[in-house]
C-alpha cells in the first residue's frame, strides 16, 4: 500500500521499479490527466484509487499494462473525456467507480 498525498506527480514514478505494488492510493493531488502508459511500471497492481483529484482526460492506453487491476476508483474528478480503449485490457477489473463526474 502506496499513499501520495500532494508530494510528486506520475511523471517522477516513471523511473521507479514498482513492480511490487498491489494498492496504491492518490487523492486531492490535481491530477488533470492520465497519459499513456502512465501505470506501466506497476505490473501487480490490483487496487486503483485515484479520486478526489481534477482528471479531466484520460489517454488511450493510460491503464496499460495493469493486467490484474480488479477495482479502480475515479470518483470525485472532472472527466470529460476519454478515448473509447482507455481501459482496454483490464481483464481482471471487477469493479470501476466513476461516479461525480
């Protein structure tokens, strides 16, 4: 279990070995947006909150790579937007919460 809680962005997790992550928990850190690829270093993740922040826009392939994902969570956020595979290849997810968009 992995909180960030205002301190860095996706961007500064790109380069670290992850790997080893099931939960990983980011919320009220103004996120506007999901890139591509943005979860590729965390192969077992199973569990995704991302709420309480602004995504607006979520990229094609932004959920890449997370094969095991069984709950990811987007409440509270403002997407508008987001391209129609965004969460394509998540095989495993049990459960998506989008809810006050």
């Amino acid at each position: 279990d992995y909180t960030i809680e205002n301190q860095i962005s996706f961007d500064d997790l790109k380069n670290v070995k992850l790997d080893h992550l099931e939960e990983f928990y980011m919320y009220g850190f103004n996120l506007v947006e999901l890139k591509s690829n943005t979860f590729q270093n965390m192969p077992n993740m199973r569990r995704l909150r991302l709420c309480s922040n602004k995504i607006l826009t979520i990229q094609l392939n932004a959920f890449r790579n997370l094969t095991k994902l069984q709950y990811l969570n987007l409440d509270l956020n403002k997407i508008n937007d987001f391209e129609q595979k965004s969460f394509e290849g998540l095989s495993e997810l049990k459960e998506l919460s989008l809810m006050n968009n």
